[in-house]
C-alpha cells in the first residue's frame, strides 16, 4: 500500500488501533441511535460515531442540529470498540456516515471499496482547505474520499500553577527532561502521566521518540515496513524510553489516557505526553491552567522539527442508503461555521476549515495552532501511519509487552520484525 503524501510546513498551515474483530457496531455503543438536525427534503442521513466521551458526543450533536436538509440519527459507539470492530463494521450494515482518520488510515479502507468517492463534495468545499488537508483526503487513485473536520497536536501538558510554585523549567533535550523528571520526584510529583489500556495512547511515546532520534523520514519509511525493527536506531529508540520508563506513572496496562489526563489537572503527576484533547479532562475553571511544551531535542540533527498531529473527520460507508443526503452532511462539517462550533465547545480541539475563525480560540488553542504552523513535518499518529492490520496485531501488544517487560528489547524488536515481514508483502 502507498503511503500518504507527507505533510511539511512547506504544504501545510496548519491522525485507533485494531481492525477486523468479528462484531458489528450497530447496537455495541451504549446509547440509541439518538434524533438529531432538521428534517428537509433529502430524508434520513444515520451516522456512525466513535466521539463517546461527554465533550466529543454533545460537541457532534450541536453541529448536526444544524444540518437541516435531513434527518439525522446517530449511533454513538465507545471510541475503542468503534475501531476495534470498523473493517467488520463497513462489511456489513453500516450507518451512511461515520467518523474516521485522514491519511493512511482512510486510503485504507477506499482501497478496499468500502467507501464512497466524493470528489464531487470537493469541488465545492476544497477552496475552503489547504492543498495538504485535501492531500490527507485523497486515495491512492487520485479521488477523494474524507472532510476533515478538526485536528490536534500532541505535546507535552502541564499546568502552570504547578509549574510557577515549584520553578520548572520546559526542558529544551533530554537530558534537561531527565533531570527535571527527578526533580519532579523529589518533590513528591509523579514525573510523567502515561495510560496505555486502550493501547493506543504508548504509541505516541514511540512516535515522538522514534522522529526526535532518527528523524521523520525513517518514522514514516518504518511504519511502510521498508525498514527492518532490529536496526540498531530502532533499538536506540527503546532504549531511550527505558531509560525514561521509572519517570512514568506505574502499572499504565490498567489506566485509561483519560484517567492519566486526570491525575494530571489533580495535580498528581506533573507532566502528560498526550494530544490537546488531554484538555476535556480538565474542569473549565482550570483549563487556563493547562499550557505544553514540545518534546525536547535528543538528536541535535533533527531538533524538534517533527509532531503528531492528527486529523479527525468524516466518510460514506459504501453501503450508504442515503448517499445524497450523506454528501449534503459532509458539506455541512466542511463549513467554517461547523467547525467553529466544534472548536468552542471542544477546547482539545483546532479547525481543519482555513476559513475558521480563529479569533475565538483559548490561548491553549492558539499555542496548538502555532506548534502545528511552525513544524517541519507532521505525522498522523502511528496507528494510522501504518497498515491497520500491523497496528492492531502487532505494535499494540508489543508495545504493551514492553511496558510490562522494558528489559527483553531484543526478542522483542525480533519479534515485531518476524510479523511486519508477514504482513508488508
């Protein structure tokens, strides 16, 4: 499979984990398909969602309220079962639209002739988004099949009251971030927040580690299998997190990422490696609180040049009843209007729309939005960098392994090497 057109700030102004479980999403969430928008003349649009955490939920419900050329019914499904069951799912009896991931992840599944072509909605929305957010949009045959809605950056967050009382530091390398961590331990902090349960959240540790040691082109060669997982810089990168591994909050196999993002705004932990949406864990009175840093350089050649940030939005399961009235919906999530509703409501959150307004954002929103402008090269995230299947069976209980057993590296990365050979054919 070819891989998504990089993304650098050179095309760019400004992204989980399994597939194939045999089950369907239709009845899994815990919620009824719940009414929603205006009923027009174009019938009924049903969309399948994965946003079920409270903000993302009312945020979609308030967006579709405003789409009144139809009728809109949405299936709210639990975010991790909503992807660990999507390839049975879109084989099955799909809603019109669901809620997916720009870049490879969405190339994926048009590949695979479950998703509907809608470069038709492009040639009406596509002045509204840059040439690299239509990129993110586009199959390996040229057409185009998602509208992205909003994305975010991953960072490093902290609160800054914390920070004030006790005088850190943002660290600018490793080595500061080392020293700053044992600090935090002296003080009676737990260094770093960190959850892997779900077992997507370990992967943006990987992520960042793997791009600030060898840099953004060899992360994105990896996750296309066109390197071996026994090279000696990928051994580095786990080294490196080892050598991190006593900062980290213990026994994270068996905490949610919303979890750590709470021991963080309960001021248990001083630092959480996460995207901005760590932001919905925090009360609103405390969310002026919440300020990051990216992560500091460890290979001077590379700097901090590299992120992850993410793209959310939208697509047409192939299977559609109502596939006009879905394209009419995604023209309405392509709108400013939308998305800046999205973005009041969901402060983890930035637009994907160039004509958002932006005057509006949180000073936590703006510094995101600033991080993502001045990045060299952006990464989506690795689950969605990378094959599905490779993501699923592989890099999640591995990376999970090494959580539990940070010390047997070896047979580890031999390992993950023996399946990637398996699967990238």
């Amino acid at each position: 499979m070819d891989q998504p057109s990089p993304i650098s700030r050179r095309n760019l102004l400004l992204g989980a984990a399994a597939f194939g479980v045999p089950a369907v999403l239709t009845g899994c969430g815990s919620d009824a398909p719940s009414p929603g928008g205006g009923g027009g003349d174009l019938g009924t649009v049903t969309i399948g969602s994965n946003a079920s955490d409270e903000i993302p939920k009312k945020t979609l419900e308030a967006v579709v309220k405003g789409f009144t050329q139809a009728t809109t019914r949405i299936n709210t499904v639990d975010h991790n079962t909503f992807q660990e069951n999507i390839n049975r799912y879109l084989r099955g009896t799909p809603e019109d639209v669901f809620t997916w991931f720009a870049g490879y992840r969405m190339q994926f599944f048009a590949q695979q002739g479950l998703a509907v072509d809608i470069s038709d909605v492009w040639q009406e929305i596509g002045a509204d988004y840059t040439q690299a957010f239509k990129d993110q949009s586009t199959g390996v045959d040229g057409k185009q099949y998602f509208v992205p809605f909003t994305y975010y950056p991953w960072a490093v967050f902290y609160r800054k009251s914390v920070w004030e009382e006790r005088g850190y530091e943002p660290p600018a390398t490793l080595d500061e971030l080392t020293a700053l961590c044992r600090k935090m331990k002296s003080d009676g902090l737990i260094p770093i927040a960190f959850a892997d349960k779900d077992g997507w959240p370990a992967m943006g540790t990987f992520d960042i580690l793997n791009m600030r040691i060898n840099g953004y082109d060899f992360h994105i060669s990896l996750m296309g299998g066109k390197e071996s997982w026994t090279d000696p810089r990928v051994k580095q990168v786990f080294d490196t997190w080892r050598g991190l591994m006593e900062f980290h909050q213990p026994a994270a196999l068996g905490r949610t990422w919303q979890e750590a993002g709470q021991s963080l705004a309960q001021k248990k932990t001083g630092m959480y490696l996460l995207g901005m949406f760590v932001a919905q864990q925090f009360p609103e009175a405390d969310r002026d609180d919440l300020d990051f840093f990216t992560f500091p350089e460890i290979n001077p050649a590379y700097g901090t040049d590299s992120i992850d940030a993410p793209i959310d939005g939208y697509m047409i399961s192939a299977k559609a009843k109502n596939v006009e009235g879905a394209k009419a919906l995604l023209k309405h999530f392509a709108q400013a209007s939308s998305q800046n509703i999205a973005t009041k409501m969901d402060p983890g959150t930035l637009a994907a729309s160039s004509k958002a307004d932006t005057s509006g954002y949180s000073p936590l929103q703006k510094r995101g939005a600033e991080l993502v402008s001045k990045a060299k090269h952006i990464a989506q995230f690795l689950d969605r960098d990378t094959r599905p299947d490779f993501a699923s069976t592989v890099m999640i209980p591995s990376l999970q392994t090494f959580i539990d057993k940070p010390n047997e590296i070896d047979s580890l990365l031999a390992g993950i090497e023996q399946q990637k050979a398996n699967i990238f054919r």
